[in-house]
C-alpha cells in the first residue's frame, strides 16, 4: 500500500507538497502538480481516510441504534429496513455503524461529539422520544424512520399507517364484508392508533357504522392472536373478517381460529400489518400490508444529506404509501 | 461542547501543551498537567475522534458485509447475528460499520486501505469464499462466522453443523423412529454437507443404517419443502421422521403434510435447523437446531482483537456446539 512517502519520493517532491497538491492545488506550480498526480495514479495511493475526516470533520458514517432483541423475537421489518439502509446510503458514500440502543440519546450524544459519526437515523421511535429530544436540542443532525409526535421538530420519514388501515377497510367492504373487528396495540402507541384510526374512518367511508366495529386491543404477541381470534370467535356474532395492527397477531390469529376449525380466508377473513418475511410462507398466505421499506432508506438518506447541508432549514416530514398485498385470507 | 483551545484558555497555557498532556504527558510538569486536567473535566473536553485515530491509525470499527435480500427471503441467523455482533463488539470498544456484499473483495480492500474499518467479520461464507481469499492475501485482519474450507488459513468461529446433525438423529431415534428421511441442499454447501453427514453418522451411532436413509435434495425454499414432503409421503414406505437443513424448508415440509392430511409430530415427526425467530410460531411449534449466536459473537470479537493484537500467530478456528430444541414436532 502505497504511503504519501512513496508519492513524495517518486515524484521527487516534499511529503507537504503531497499534501499540498491533495488539499490546497493553488499553491503548488502546475508542473509540479502533474508530477506528483502521476505518481498519486502511479501507486494507486488513496490519501488517509482518518486524516481526510480530521480535515473535513465528517465520518461519512451514520449510526443507527438497535435494541436488543430476544432469540424468539422477531423484528422484520427493522432488519430488512437496516438492510435497505446500508444499501442506500452506500449509494451516496455512507456507511451505517450499528450500536446497541440505550434509552436516553446519552451514548449517541457521545458518539456525535467524538466526532465518530455525521448523525444519526433513529428507528423504532415513540411518542416523545427521549432521543429525538436530547439529539433536536444537541442539534445533532438526525432523521427518524417514523414519527414521534413532535412533527415539525425534526426530520422524519414514515409509511401512512392511517392510509394503510383505510386501504384495509376498503378491501374487506368491497369483498363483501359488513361485520368487521379489529386487534389493535394498547392504546397510547402511535403507530399503532394511527393503523386503527385508519382503519375506522375506513369502514366509515365504505358506509360500515365505526361504532359497530369490534375493537380488542392486545399485545403484539402470537399468543396474543390466538386469544383475540377465540375471544371473537366465541362471542356471540361472529365478525366475518378480523384485521390486525401486525402480522405477529395475525398469526396468532389464524392459528387460534383453527383450534375452532375455522380456516381463514373463507368465512372469516384476516388482514395483517406489516408483510413480515413470514407472511408470504404462512398457511394460508396472509393478506397484509406492506411497507416501502427500500424507498424509505433512500429519502431518510436523502433527508439527512440534505440536512447536514442546511442546518438550520425546516424540518420536513414525509409519508409514502403502504400497499395490500392481498393474498389468500 | 468544549474545543481544545477552551481547555487552554481556561488552563492558561497553550494549545500545544493541553495537546502535550493528552499525548505525551512527560513532557508536561506536574503543576500543568494537573491544571489541564482539572480543566478537561470541568469543562467536559473529550478529545476529537478522529484525530485520535489519526494516529492510532485505529477506527475501532468492524466492516460486515450484507448480501441484498429481497423483501419475501428470510435471513432471520444473519439478522439476529448483526445483532449480537453489535452487542459484543460495544462492550469491547468496537462498532459494526455495514456495507453491501459485492463478491470478492474489492470492496473490503478499499475500506481497509482508506482506515475506515480495521477489518472484517465476514458472514454468509462459502466454500473457497473470494473474499477471504482476498482479505488473507492482502493480510487484513479478519474472521469469518463459518468455515470456508480452508480451515487453518484464516481465523474462523462456527457452529458444529455435524454435531447438531448428530444431535437429531440422536433424538428421533430415542423416540423410537427407525424409517428417518433427510431433506439436503444440493451437493456442494459446506453447511449443508456437514448438517447431513451429522445425520447420518448420528443414525449410524444410534443403530440405523445411514444407507437405509432417504435423502432428498432440494433448494431453500418453502415451496421445496412441499414438494419434498409430497414426495416422501407419497411413496411405497412412508418416513417416519423426517429431518432437514434448514428452518424454512420444514415449514415447507409440515405444510405439504397437512395437505395430505397429516400433522406433523405424530406419525411422522419434523426437525428443522436454525431455531429462526419463526420456528416457536409455526403450528405445531417446530423442533430445530438452535445456534448459539450470542456466544458466536462474542467470540468472533475476541478472537478478531486478539488478531490485532498479533497479525503473525496461527490462524484459529473455534467450533461451538449448538443445541436441540425439542417442541411439538
């Protein structure tokens, strides 16, 4: 690996005027310049990369924190989304540095200062988001995939969950069902309401009363899906489609429905959230929603190269379109 | 956040001598030293990144390359191993930068020569994988999570893939099945090689005759384990158990059983590879191979340290033993 030495000494040159040629061309005579250019090309010598962040204080990195998650757990959407990621800032000259998630921001702050990364895309976010708030008065340069309430505090790049639920809504009326009920997340999480909120105003504009749907909220567990699907299933009208706030559910739905020998999709059908890589391989394939996952990597790239650019311009929020995918249930 | 001339000017001395005390504290008198010090606590000072590395010519981070998968595959060991890694490495000072795969590491070299990264942990190997050819050539330091064939060449963490195929067979015989079938990858995958010699041996040791077991091959896919399913049911004996390489394949195998009207676990059981996050959440829950990727990546950051430490010792290999999960299956 060629050293600036070994360009400096074949072109016959000091090491500073190298240095000089790489960092500031006007000092050095045109003829000068040339040689030590063809010695650069010559050796293949890649200047330091250390020593070109020093100069222009960026890393070229973009961190991203990931919270632990449970050998039996499952968090799809977020490692195909990190997947997506590395791909797209790739295309702009970015890596992504992955660390552990601690709560507060502290460990980003600290990262961010030592100067190790340019700044941050926050995932998994909540309402209020202890991160997004200790990062916005740091005025550390951050997107969020996802919002957290404070729209208009920072840049965020999210999928219409709400959009999502009426497109839910619209397809199980028009397939001809009038008695729909929902398993939605405790309240209080903002992804979560917004899928359900969607959905309601759904039924409403497809002229099923909002009133009359059957609201069950659980956890986001399969053993979760199983309970609500019997809950319904035993209650004395049966709805004729169950839509779910994930996929997670959904499967715990179909499977509690056929401990009762109803197989979903004919008399009842079910809808998930999410189009996890499992929704495809389920039995039967379950109709979902899916997330433009690639296509958000690429503006919360976007975002961010944008915003380093202009610290001090608005903060823009963006939603794309999910889209059903509507298989066999 | 407080620069180095803030230390300075509330320690009165000059930039060059905080800078003395930061790198080269002898040369520095007591008395200073002890004023810059106290100075870099009140005002909090944490010495540019960058800089440090600049002349530790270390970036403590570590490269991973990601393959693209598309939105249905499931990479769900990969995706929980990145996860751990990041884990590991924080609490050794380490982080994990990401980049896209591209086939034989070229792209690694750059990463290498520019300092960004101080080496690889290379994933998803295969046998004579370029890559490691690549990287051993050029004597960057790296490890793989795999082999590659070319134990003794490089430094490699695995897990046992003939242990837990021994392990398998171990348990459908104890459970008194004599007529076992296995479903393998094509020829040619030193993972899948292993896992089915594991089998086999493991029949042999437990007192069936390897050559009394069927062996189909098939591709990854769940559609494959269908197929092989089918076939196998279909024939003039029936399996009594039946093994395979992967997690995916046996949710393919289980439901090309029901659709000949066969549950898995009781007349014929099922035994997967992987323990994926979706395993527990199949119906039946199904009984796999479990890889103890935490443990795997806590050795691999080790082991890739020790490397740092040491670029001319004898390269390793460390095999760790995985473990049967026995659920409804």
């Amino acid at each position: 690996m060629a050293t600036i030495i070994d360009v400096a000494a074949r072109a016959g040159v000091s090491r500073q005027t190298v240095s000089n040629v790489l960092n500031a061309p006007d000092r050095v005579s045109p003829d000068t310049r040339r040689r030590v250019e063809d010695a650069i090309t010559t050796l293949n010598y890649r200047p330091n990369r250390s020593a070109q962040n020093f100069r222009a204080q960026r890393s070229h990195l973009l961190g991203v924190d990931l919270a632990t998650v449970g050998p039996h757990e499952v968090a799809p959407v977020l490692d195909r989304f990190v997947h997506a990621l590395s791909q797209q800032a790739a295309r702009r000259g970015y890596h992504v540095l992955l660390f552990p998630r601690s709560g507060d921001g502290a460990v980003h702050l600290s990262l961010y200062e030592t100067r190790t990364v340019d700044g941050f895309v926050l995932v998994d976010t909540e309402r209020d988001d202890p991160r997004a708030t200790a990062l916005a008065e740091q005025r550390v340069p951050f997107v969020t995939f996802g919002r957290t309430g404070a729209t208009g505090e920072h840049d965020a790049v999210d999928v219409d969950g709400f959009a999502g639920g009426q497109a839910v809504a619209a397809e199980l009326v028009a397939s001809g069902r009038r008695r729909p009920a929902y398993v939605a997340w405790p309240e209080g999480s903002l992804v979560g309401d917004l899928r359900l909120a969607g959905f309601l105003a759904g039924c409403e504009d497809a002229g099923v009363d909002p009133s009359d749907v059957r609201v069950l909220r659980r956890l986001n567990g399969v053993e979760d899906g199983v309970d609500a699907a019997v809950t319904l299933l035993e209650g004395s009208e049966r709805p004729d489609a169950i839509a779910t706030v994930s996929d997670l559910i959904a499967v715990g739905i179909i499977r509690g429905m056929r401990s009762l020998g109803v197989r979903a999709g004919n008399e009842i059908r079910v809808v998930g959230f999410d189009d996890s890589p499992l929704a495809a391989h389920l039995d039967p394939p379950l109709t979902t929603v899916r997330q433009p996952l690639d296509e958000v990597a690429r503006r919360v790239v976007a975002r961010f190269l944008a915003r380093l650019e202009d610290p001090d311009g608005p903060s823009v929020t963006e939603l794309l379109e999910p889209c059903l995918v509507v298989r066999r249930t």
